[in-house]
C-alpha cells in the first residue's frame, strides 16, 4: 500500500475538502482519503501508486491546483496492525 500526499491551492472551507474527495473517489481506486483546507493538503491511501499527471488532471478539473506530490510506502499502525491476515 502507499500514502500518497498532495499540496492543493484553492481550497478554502470544508465544502472544498468535499469535492477534491468526491472527485479522487469517484475517479481511482483507493483505500482512504482525507483532505485539510487549513494545511492545504490531501492524503490518500491506495493499494496502488497513482499517477501524477492523472491527479493532477482530477484535481485541475474541480477547479484547484496540484502543488506538489509525494508516494512514500504506507504500513498500518495500531493496536491490530501487527496481526497480519
């Protein structure tokens, strides 16, 4: 699994983190994702690596702006973690 964080511009209010959501959702396969219009950013968890351009393309289309991008390994943490299926 991967956690993918995004820098997005143009997010403003919650209805904002709303509709990047709706839109990374609807578009890829993921496991979670949650957006901060305070810290200006999107984190999201997937099986697999998403493409850049692909995001960038999703995020330009509701209107905001792709900063940056980072795709760093994602191990669950938590009590439950370390029972592996």
């Amino acid at each position: 699994m991967y956690k993918i964080t995004l820098k997005i511009d143009g997010m403003s209010c919650p209805m904002c983190e709303s509709h990047l959501n709706d839109i990374v959702r609807r578009e890829f396969k993921i496991k979670q994702v949650k957006s901060s219009h305070k810290r200006g950013d999107m984190v999201i968890v997937a099986d697999d690596k998403l493409d850049r351009s692909e995001l960038e393309r999703a995020v330009g289309s509701v209107g905001y702006k792709l900063l940056s991008y980072e795709c760093t390994p994602y191990e669950k943490s938590g009590l439950f973690a370390r029972f592996k299926r």
